[in-house]
C-alpha cells in the first residue's frame, strides 16, 4: 500500500477517543486507523495523555463490598463472548479489497445517484443529522464545483481522486466543511470512497444537490 | 449487572480480602506492572485487590467527571477491572505503563457504553498490539508512562493545558467548551490541535532517542 499523505484532523481523533462522533464517523476514523500507522501512534499519544490524568485524579471511594464483589466476579467463569456474524457483504462490494472494518459494517442496498455512480447508505441506527455512506465513482468522471454544508469526511478506499489540494489514494482522508468548496476529479480507475458528513439538510435533498450536475467526460 | 451480590462472594474471596487488609482504606503497595504480571502467571487474588484498590476509585472519579453517575462510574470501574483480570496475559510493559493499559481499557468500555452497541466482547484481545508495518512515526509510544507525559504536559502553555484537560476530563463538546471559556470555537479547535501536535512531536522525540539508545547498545 503506498504511504497515507493525507491523516484525520486530530481534532476528530481525539473525538473519536472521547467516544463523541457519530456510528458512521467513528467507521470512516476505525477504517483509517486500520490503514494507517500514523494516527494509530495518536490514539496512542491519547490514552498516554488520559493516564497522566487518572495518575493525579483525586479518588472517589467505591462501594463498602465493591473489592469483594471483585473478587467474586473473577471467580466466575468467562462467558463465551457471542460469536459476532459479520454481515454478508453485498454483492456490489464482492470482488473489491475492503478493510477489514468496512468488511464488517451493515449497508444498505445501493442506488445509482447518476450514470456512473452509486452509493450505499450505512445501515446504523439515526444519528442526529449524520449521513455516511460509500460512493462508487467510475474512473474519469469530475465532479462539477460543490460547497459544503457542514463537516464532511472522505475516505478513500480504492481508486483515486484529486482537486486543487491534491491526490487522494486508499486510506487518505479529505475534510471539507462549511464554506469549503471543490471540484474532485476521479483518477482513470474507480473510485470508492466512504462518506461521513454531517448535512444540515435532508439527506435526499442533499445527495440530489450534489449529483444532480455529474457530468461523465 | 443482574447477580446477586451474596450469591457470589464466597469464603475463599473474604479471606484474601482480610489477609490484604485492603477492602476498607488500606495502603496499597507494589508497582502496578508487577501486579498485573502476577495476575498473569500466578492468577494473583492478592494482586489483583491491590490493583482493584489502587485503580478503581481513580476509574470511577475519572468515569463520575465524563458524565457518569456514582453507580454507572462504579459498575465501569468494576468492569475495566475485571478486563484487567481477564487480559493481563496480553499487557506488556515494554508497550504501555500500567495506568496507560489499564486507562485503555476503561476508555474502549465507555465509548462502547456510549455506542450502545450491544455487542457482547468489542474489547480487542490486545490493545496494543504491535504495528504490523514499522513506519519510521510508529515508534512504540508505549513504553512512554503516563507520569512522562504530565511531564511533557507542562511545557504546554496554560490555554492549551485547558483545553486538553478539559477535553479529557469533562464530558464536553469544544462549543461547550468554548462557551465555557468565552472564546471562539475555531480557537478552542486551533488551541487543542496546536497542544495535540506538540505533545506528539516530543513523545516522538523522546521514544526516538530512546530507540536509538537501545540500537547503540546493541551494536
Ligand atoms: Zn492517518
């Protein structure tokens, strides 16, 4: 795999590490973290930084028999964890070198936005306003100029893409938020992306916005 | 947990715990790596009540600060304890200090807690796996200990020292925490990502020149 140039703000790792982002983001930051060494080494840093914490917390007393239930858990034997099923993965996902994570999560059948695109929702339970999903970008399509309504992050996951900051490749992340606007250009072979963005707007409403002006080259 | 107290603490337990003497304010004493290490091997019932004792008041203050009440902070407590049991074959001290490892562990239960994913084992075995590729930025922060990092802490400046204490300690979002400093938002971001790369930059540093000591040895 060729060098990851472009990391997760620190920021949204370190949301991440607070347990403050949504399902379908805290899959974009686990997929990234999969792939990249680099910011695994942060959420490292974190947990260092969070035991310099506790190291000089001032205690609060547990319960009067808390040492002796305690103890008395760990006579227990283990429970067998359930055996967790990964979902089928799709058969518009097979054939195509995914991530361990992304392997795992649930989604929903696809659609096609626009010729030569389709997308797949995320299939989690509704997160505030959040919106994550893949999208599939066949090979030299541009995307005409759109601006953002609120954070948005894009991981790519095969395939690559540019724009005026630069070439995103596997396991690059892209931050857009309010304000940002740009024009990505798909590189000549596919591109799939996963999608986590906090859209302020309907989410139909929003993907309609952005597809509606694809134009294939 | 849907157990019965009584049920559960049988004679053998209320014996380790007057033998250690722990259960009501005592001292504990022993470096916690060597605790853990003892549970490890000799599944130690007296290590493992030094180490409940020493850390899972701290857990439940820390868990009580991110937003917890009393009994949800005290069952977390209880629960990271018992992966600390469960998984000290898997701690490695070369990797993480004891506080480190056993932070993570608290962590991971919280945020799974939050995600109210009903998962029943999400823990990974070992959390801190070695890197399978040896980038040049992937120097084991690990073996750094967490009183390392309190030290690196201070040569923040005081803004950014809040911000990140506040981060880690309160159950804020950064508009809260901007609102509660009455500064902009962009500010508390800026601050936090300035306070987060500096911090990484000497952690790199230090288990750098540490790595090259142990290279130096070895030639
Ligand atoms: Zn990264």
């Amino acid at each position: 795999m060729t060098a990851i140039n472009h990391h997760l703000d620190e920021v949204i790792l370190l949301d991440y590490h607070r347990g403050r982002l949504n399902a379908g983001q805290s899959l974009l930051v686990e997929t990234h973290l999969e792939m990249c060494p680099h910011c695994r080494t942060s959420l490292r840093l974190f947990d260092a930084i969070g035991a310099s914490m506790l190291e000089d917390i001032v205690p609060v007393d547990m319960a009067d028999d808390a040492l002796e239930l305690a103890l008395a858990r760990i006579e227990r034997p283990e429970e067998a964890p359930e055996p967790r099923v990964a979902p089928e993965l799709p058969a518009y996902l097979k054939g195509i070198d995914l991530p361990e994570s992304v392997r795992a999560a649930a989604f929903k059948p696809r659609y096609w936005g626009a010729p030569g695109v389709w997308m797949a929702h995320l299939d989690a339970p509704k997160d505030g306003r959040g919106l994550t999903y893949l999208m599939h970008v066949k090979g030299g399509m541009q995307m005409p100029v759109h601006d953002h309504q609120g954070l948005e992050m894009t991981l790519v996951l095969t395939g690559c893409f540019s724009d005026d900051r630069g070439a995103y490749h596997p396991g690059d992340c892209v931050s857009c938020d309010e304000g940002d606007h740009h024009s990505p250009l798909i590189a000549a072979d596919d591109c799939l992306c996963l999608i986590a963005a906090n859209a302020p707007i309907a989410p139909k409403t929003l993907l309609g916005k952005l597809l509606q002006p694809f134009a294939r080259i | 947990m849907s157990f019965d107290r009584d049920d559960l603490i049988g004679s053998s337990t209320r014996m380790i715990v007057a033998e250690t003497g722990l259960s009501r304010g005592g001292r504990p004493v022993g470096v916690p790596e060597a605790l853990i290490l003892r549970i490890a091997e000799g599944r130690d019932r007296a290590a493992y009540a030094q180490l409940f004792s020493q850390y899972a008041p701290k857990l439940k203050a820390f868990m009580m600060g991110r937003g917890l009440t009393a009994i949800e902070a005290e069952d977390l407590a209880q629960d990271a304890l018992l992966n600390v049991w469960r998984k000290a074959s898997y701690f490695d001290p070369s990797k993480a200090s004891a506080t480190t490892w056993i932070y993570s562990i608290a962590r991971n239960l919280h945020i799974d807690g939050l995600r109210k994913q009903k998962r029943a084992q999400t823990l990974p075995e070992d959390l801190w796996a070695p890197e399978p590729e040896q980038a040049p930025d992937t120097h084991l922060i690990g073996v750094q200990d967490a009183k390392t990092i309190g030290v690196l802490m201070q040569t923040l400046s005081p803004e950014q020292r809040e911000v990140v204490r506040l981060s880690f300690f309160e159950d804020l979002s950064h508009g809260d925490i901007a609102q509660a400093l009455s500064i902009p938002l962009g500010t508390v971001k800026s601050r936090l990502r300035l306070a987060l790369l500096r911090l990484r930059a000497a952690f790199e540093t230090r288990a750098e020149s540490k790595s090259a000591k142990i290279e130096s040895k070895s030639v």
